[in-house]
C-alpha cells in the first residue's frame, strides 16, 4: 500500500462515506438513526481496523483490507474491474447481497460470508458461505457452500456443498469426502469432478514430492451419487443425493491422514485472523516452508485450481502384501 493518512474518528456526513488513501484506526459504525442509511464508498488504497456498518458499500478498487467485522445492509459489491487485492479479515454479511465478481483483483474473505446472495469470482474463503443463492466461478472455499435455494459452481475448489439444487460446470474440486444435492446436479458438457481429501496438499506446498498412494480421484456423478434419507427427531424425512468417494477408498486405510499435513492448510487459512503467531511445515531436508499466513495459502490453492500446480491421480492398485499387513 502507498502511504496512508491516518483518521482516527470517522466524522464525514451523515449519507455517505468515501474513503481513498486512508487508515481508518476506528470502527465505522452509526451513532445516530439517520446514520443508519449511510453508504461506505471504498476508492482503493483503504485500510479499516475496526467493524463497518453500512447501507451499501461499494469498492472502487484494491488495495483494501478491512481487520474487522463488515456488515452491509442492503448491498457489498465490489466492481468488476477492480484490481490488487481487497480482504476482509473477519465475517460478511448481508440481509442483500455480497457481489465480488472479479476480472482482475482478488478478493479474499478470511471467515464465513452470509447473505441472501452471493456471487464470487475469482475470490478466497477461509470459512463457509451460507446464503438463498450462491453463485462461485474459479473460486475457492475452505468450508462449505450452504444454499437454500440454489447452487451454481463454475471451476472451483470447495470443501462441501448442501443445496437443494445444484448447477456445475469446468473442472471443480472437493476437500472433504461427500457433498449433497436434493435434485442431482445439472451438469453441463464436459463437467468434471475431483476429490482431493487423499491429496497431499503439504507435500505441494512444500515443493516436495508427494507421499504414495495419494492423489486426487474422479468423482463420477453417476455412479458416485447415492439417495440418502434424512429423519430429524420430529420424524420429517428429507431426500438427498450424496457425492462421495468413501465407497471406493481402500487405500484410505493404508494412509496416515496426519502425515499429509492437509487439515494445517485449511486452519491456517480459517484461523488467520486469530492466530498471533505465524507457522510453517517441515520439509524432508529440516528447512522450513512458506510461512502458513492466509495471502500464501490463497495464492497456493489457485495454483491449484489454475492448473499451475498439479496433483497426480491416485493410484487404485494395492498390493496384496500392503492388505495383509493392515489387516491382519
């Protein structure tokens, strides 16, 4: 970031707030009723340590970093042209809509967004989305993607999602075993799936060799699809399809999930704003790996989703010997 000038207290109208240039050392929050409809207008260069409440607020252009918590009444958008990076350290949300479809900025949210609406492009979640709608394209989410109503996935990374119905296409990649869909997923021509729990993803970060009999494994939406009944203690009964690979992992019993060093990855990235102290993986030779912070671990995942970095497909074939020393 460019030089910034420091403003301690926000005292700048009663309708709108516009920021460029800024460290903002307070929160930006109403003090009056009338202040309530005050929109927060976000030119680029901005830095907010406290939470922000606003009718709408709107991002011109990055460099931005809010430290707090954001909470937009009707609308946070950021413009599609919007370029550098803008993150918000803690959670989103919204009673409108969160729209951060990005042609050439990043837009990183360190914790859970929730809105009735979310578009993602080009975007990083740390945590989880939960909203009416949910629309990501060459996006990533740590947690899950939670959609009341619907799901769109366009080549993304996510960890799970639940929704009643489920649009995808590209090449997209699941973190956690299983995913749900009330309706099977509509997917468009040429549309893939990958399962990455059994990846190793600290190998790749660490630029070593990954472990055997890891990798990824094509989710077939077919025949991997299962119909599952669901009974609450009320006895309400609910119909869903489930993704999942468990089904057909015999070599999961053979692995040390531990060893793969995933699960620091994922609660770097979740935790970031919390953690005071910064850590890193061990490589083979005693060296240590790029620092664990939240801006690495993003840039290494759209390696992953971009095709920069690539994770072998696993190798179905078990030896006997290696069974009979599991098992018996």
């Amino acid at each position: 970031m460019k030089e910034l000038k420091e403003l301690t207290e926000v005292r700048i109208g009663e309708t709108i707030v516009a920021l460029k240039d800024n460290m903002v050392k307070s929160a930006i929050l109403p003090k009056t009723s009338n202040e309530l409809e005050r929109d927060v207008a976000i030119q680029g260069n901005v830095k907010i340590d406290g939470a922000v409440y606003a009718r709408n607020l709107t991002l011109d252009s990055g460099p931005a970093e809010f430290s707090g918590a954001v909470y937009a009444h009707n609308e946070l958008h950021i413009k599609n042209d919007a370029d550098d990076t803008i993150v918000f350290k803690k959670a989103v949300a919204s009673s409108g809509s969160v729209v951060s479809l990005l042609l050439k900025g990043k837009c990183v949210y360190g914790a859970d967004i929730n809105a009735a609406s979310v578009k993602l492009k080009n975007c990083f979640v740390a945590g989880s989305i939960f909203a009416n709608e949910i629309q990501i394209e060459n996006a990533i989410v740590l947690g899950g993607c939670f959609a009341s109503k619907k799901l769109s996935l366009q080549n993304v990374i996510v960890g799970t999602f639940n929704a009643p119905e489920t649009a995808a296409g590209g090449v997209n990649y699941l973190l956690y075993p299983t995913a749900f869909s009330v309706e099977p997923i509509a997917c468009l021509p040429g549309t893939e799936f990958y399962n990455i729990t059994l990846a190793d993803l600290g190998s790749l970060f660490k630029n070593e060799e990954e472990k055997p009999n890891t990798g990824k494994i094509r989710l077939d939406i077919e025949a991997d699809s299962q119909r599952t009944v669901l009974v609450d203690d009320a006895g309400a009964k609910m119909l869903l399809h489930s993704y999942s690979i468990a089904s057909r992992i015999l070599v999961s019993d053979l692995l040390d999930l531990e060893n793969l060093e995933n699960h620091f990855l994922i609660v770097s990235a979740s935790l970031g704003s919390q953690i005071l102290k910064t850590y890193s993986l061990q490589k083979e030779d005693g060296s240590k790996s790029d620092d664990l912070t939240l801006m690495n671990i993003t840039l290494f995942f759209f390696k992953i989703l971009n095709g920069m970095i690539q994770i072998r497909e696993i190798n179905g074939s078990v030896s006997f010997d290696e069974l009979r020393r599991t098992y018996l």
